[in-house]
C-alpha cells in the first residue's frame, strides 16, 4: 500500500477482491473498454505529430493498457501510470515488460493526496479511472499541478446509466435477485448518478463543476460510444458479468438455485446481442463522456514601466 492513503475505502476495495478480479481478467476488461483508447489518447493530444517526448500520467491506470499505449506514442517521452491497486499494477509492470516497453512506469497511490513533482507532465488520462476519488475535486486540484501550465487533461467517465447496455443486463435480473436499490430499481446503488462510485461524474454540470473548482479551465464535454466485448456465447457473457463488482453484489444475496436462475435469465436477456460470428461474441454498448480540460497556462510577466527620460 503507498505510504499516503485517504480514499481508504477505496484503497481496501481495489487491493481485494476487485481488484484481484480486473487483474485475472485484464484481458477481459481491455475487450470492453478499449475502443475508448484512440478517441482518448487523441483528446489528449497524443499523436504521432506532436507527442514525441511527452510526458504522460495515466491515472486509475489498472493493468496499464493506456498507459502502455501512451508510451508508445511518446517514444522519447515517458508515462506513468498511477493506480490504488496492487494487484492490477503488478500485471501492469509484467505486461509491460513483456512487451519491451522502456519509456514507462508505474507507481501505486491515491492521486487525491499523491506528492506529483509540480508541472511535471505534460497530459494527464483515464480510462474510467476518476470517478472514485473522495474528494473529486481535492483529486484533481492535486492532477492539475502535476501538469505544466498549458498542459492538458483526457478522461473518460461513465454517462447516465440508462445509455450503458451492461446496466440494462443487469436491470433484467430484477425479479429475480434482491437488491438495496431504489423500487424498481434492481441495479442497486451502482446505477445512480451522483453517488460515490462508477456514475459518480454521469452528469456533466458535475464534470463542470469539479473540473472549476480544481482550477481547469476549456472544459469540453462530449458524449462517446464504444461496444464492447462482454464475452463469446450469452452463457459466457453471463458469467463474467455476476462476476464483476457489481454482479458479485447481487449473487451475494442469493442461494444457490436463486443464482443459477439468475445466469440463465440474464443469458437469456443477452442472445440478442450474441453476433452470428463463429466466436458467438457478445457486444455491448458502453456510452461514456470523453472529457477534456487545460491548466491555465503561465500569466505573461507585466511590462515593465517605462522609464521617464
């Protein structure tokens, strides 16, 4: 655990079982999510034209597929990905090693209160990393020191949980499993925007309004979509999702005939997104913001008076 923690919550959550899961399944996880990588890294400012020798921090990195990506986009630059969880960070550096990447590292902290060098990147991402911070915007008041001035900001966040096909698999289980979520809402307290956690930023006069407070400035709000890959077969897909956060919630609740019940229903909610293809693939649409922000660049020096002759 890094020396500095006050998103403890959090920090015990992602070095657990959690993150123990999106570590064994990091290949799983990058199916889903990546078609998010090049719309990001390109927000941020990262191609091949003028990235060269950025310096970049991924935060809430993971298992390191951006900021493996980052990387290589920056071939004499450098990019850190930051992370609460060990487990993911540790297959982060396997993977990266593996792949013979040099120009990056990883480093495990909490970025509300993480001791960055000042303006010491250029960029800073995520990948639906930033929305568990305690103090949204303590965290990215912290991020946006890290930056030189004019430097800029990326990231990706959940949108409202009605646009995202994965909470709408889960909604199908609501006769079936118990939840602690408002009537008629079988999701539980993951799909309400607003709240600590993955739709903590769905709405975006709240991206606005903690991206100020920390000191940004051009925000940009833009919806994305991405589909992803839950899974080959419906049944396949069903398990990996009660595997997840979230599925492990719900399950937790239930006896074993109530659980095999709730794979077969929630198999059955997802043939219909089951492609024809011989891997039988399983897509879903995730719908995110893909946002960016600059720190204010450098207020130039003032002339100086001139001097009476």
């Amino acid at each position: 655990m890094p020396d500095v923690v006050v998103n403890t919550e959090q920090a015990q959550a992602w070095n657990g079982p959690e993150g123990s899961h999106w570590a064994e399944n990091q290949d799983r996880w990058n199916a889903v999510n990546e078609g998010f990588n090049e719309p990001l890294l390109d927000a941020a400012g990262l191609t091949p034209e003028t990235a060269g020798d950025h310096r970049v921090l991924d935060l809430g990195c993971g298992s390191g597929q951006t900021t493996r990506l980052a990387a290589r986009r920056a071939p004499h630059g450098h990019a850190l990905g930051l992370d609460l969880s060990g487990p993911m960070l540790a297959t982060a550096r396997e993977r990266a090693a593996h792949e013979g990447i040099a120009n990056v590292a990883f480093a495990q902290g909490d970025a509300q209160v993480h001791p960055f060098e000042p303006g010491a990147f250029d960029a800073a991402v995520s990948r639906f990393g930033v929305m568990f911070f305690a103090d949204p915007a303590a965290a990215f008041g912290n991020i946006g020191r890290a930056l030189r001035p004019g430097g800029r900001l990326a990231f990706v966040c959940p949108a409202d949980a009605a646009l995202n096909d994965w909470v709408a698999a889960m909604a199908s289980l609501r006769d079936t499993l118990p939840t602690d979520g408002s009537p008629g809402d079988s999701s539980g307290d993951f799909g309400r925007p607003g709240l600590p956690g993955m739709f903590s930023l769905a709405a975006p006069d709240r991206i606005q309004e903690v991206l100020t407070a920390a000191g940004f400035t051009g925000v940009d709000i833009n919806q994305a979509q991405a589909y992803g890959t839950w899974g080959h077969g419906a049944e396949d897909a069903a398990e990996f999702l009660l595997g997840t956060g979230p599925g492990r919630h719900l399950i937790a609740q239930a006896d074993a005939s109530t659980r095999a019940r709730a794979h077969r229903t929630l198999a059955d909610h997802l043939r219909p997104h089951q492609a024809a293809d011989a891997n039988r693939t399983v897509r879903l649409r995730t719908t995110a913001w893909l946002v960016t922000a600059d720190r204010p660049a450098r207020p130039a020096h003032p002339a100086y008076p001139r001097q009476a002759s």
